[in-house]
C-alpha cells in the first residue's frame, strides 16, 4: 500500500457506511464504497439482459464495468453505469440483492479487486465493504468489523425505506437480511467475516455517535490523527 487504510466491513445495516463516510471526512482522506461497485454490477446486468445466475457472462460485466462516481454540490456521491445515473435504484432491496449475487462469484470478485485497490493513494483511504480487511486491504493497520443484530438491521432499514415513501414489509426485510447473512457468510470465496485483527464493534444497542467516537478513539491510538 503507498497510503495507509483503515477497513470497515461488516453486514448491510451495521452502520459502516455512515462511520465509513464520518471517518473520510474527519481525517480527509479518499473513501471507497466497495459495495457500490458490486451492486453496480448487479445492476449493470439487469440492464443488459444479463442474468444473476450467468456467472461467465456477469463476470464480462464486471471485468468491462464502466462505472464512475461523480461528487454532487450537496456533497452526495453520486454513481453512474455507462454515463447514467443509477445511484437510487442500486440502493434498494434489489440492488442489494444483485449484489449479493454477484459477489458470490470468485471471478467477479477477481475483476473488481484491482479496481478497488487503485483507490489507495495519499493521503489515504478508508474502504467500506465484506472484505476490505481480509482480502482487499489485509496490510490494513486499523480494521474495523461493525455488526449488529439481524433484527436491528431490519429496522433500521423500514425506517429509512418508510422516510423514503416506499411501501415495505419489515417481516420480508428480515426474511432477506437473514437470507443475504447467510449467503455472504458461508461463500467460498471472501466470506463475511472479521479480520483476526480487526475490532469488532456491536451497534445493536449504541448510538452511531458513540461508536464513531469509539472508531476515533482507536485512529487515534494508532497515531493515524
């Protein structure tokens, strides 16, 4: 690595994304959302016809994936597949779905992982994602495994659907949590799991503020600030 790292991986609803987004804009450092690119993928082919299930012909997609992200002037990042903006629909329970799907194909995961260790570069970098701290960035000196229980992470998520005016089922958004859990865990290739370094964070019952002032107490100590 030419930059340090600090990896925050963990389930979809532990909160990594928003510590992740916090923490790169505290230290000032790049910020990579290595999630996004899988459910670009995901959505990539839907968009060309592409079965889930096509693993030869999903791996093109993803060795061939012309996606960038744009930063919005509110701030947002914004990503795009082939010139089009597909930041909302990759967001949604589909999109999560694809994703899963996708990255559960060694080859996919193959194409994706040089792209997602250009990120790295000065003054540094702080990767969301499942495997950022086992398999992406192991040299990593800070890693991070934020998780939190599936019924938590259900709630969060109807909640932040609900906001959003979509009509859902929290019974169902369990249903495909748990489901998605299992998947990403018992893959053969990259599962969900913490690093043997990495300090693993509960947020089932803690504020996100506390456990953003739990990560900085640890950036801190590792003289990273």
């Amino acid at each position: 690595m030419t930059s340090p790292v600090i990896t925050v991986d963990g389930p979809s609803g532990a909160g990594k994304g928003t510590i992740s987004h916090l923490l790169a804009e505290k230290l000032g450092w790049h910020f990579l959302d290595s999630g996004a690119l899988y459910r670009v993928t995901g959505q990539a082919c839907l968009m060309e016809g592409v079965s889930w299930d096509d693993h030869p012909a999903v791996t093109e997609v993803a060795r061939h994936l012309d996606v960038s992200f744009i930063y919005a002037d509110s701030g947002e990042v914004l990503v795009a597949y082939k010139g089009t903006d597909v930041s909302g629909v990759i967001r949604t329970e589909e999109g999560g779905r694809g994703a899963s799907k996708v990255a559960a194909v060694p080859a996919v995961r193959d194409a994706l992982l040089a792209r997602q260790r250009e990120f790295c570069r000065p003054p540094g970098l702080v990767a969301d994602g499942r495997d950022m701290g086992t398999v992406v960035f192991p040299a990593a000196p800070l890693k991070f495994f934020l998780t939190a229980s599936a019924e938590e992470r259900a709630e969060r998520r109807y909640k932040q659907l609900i906001s959003k005016g979509e009509s859902v089922s929290l019974p169902r958004l369990l249903e495909d949590i748990q489901e998605r859990d299992a998947r990403d865990s018992s893959r053969s290739v990259s599962p969900l799991v913490p690093a043997a370094d990495a300090i693993v964070i509960d947020s089932t019952a803690t504020p996100i503020e506390q456990v953003f002032d739990q990560v900085m107490l640890e950036v801190t100590r590792k003289g990273l600030i």
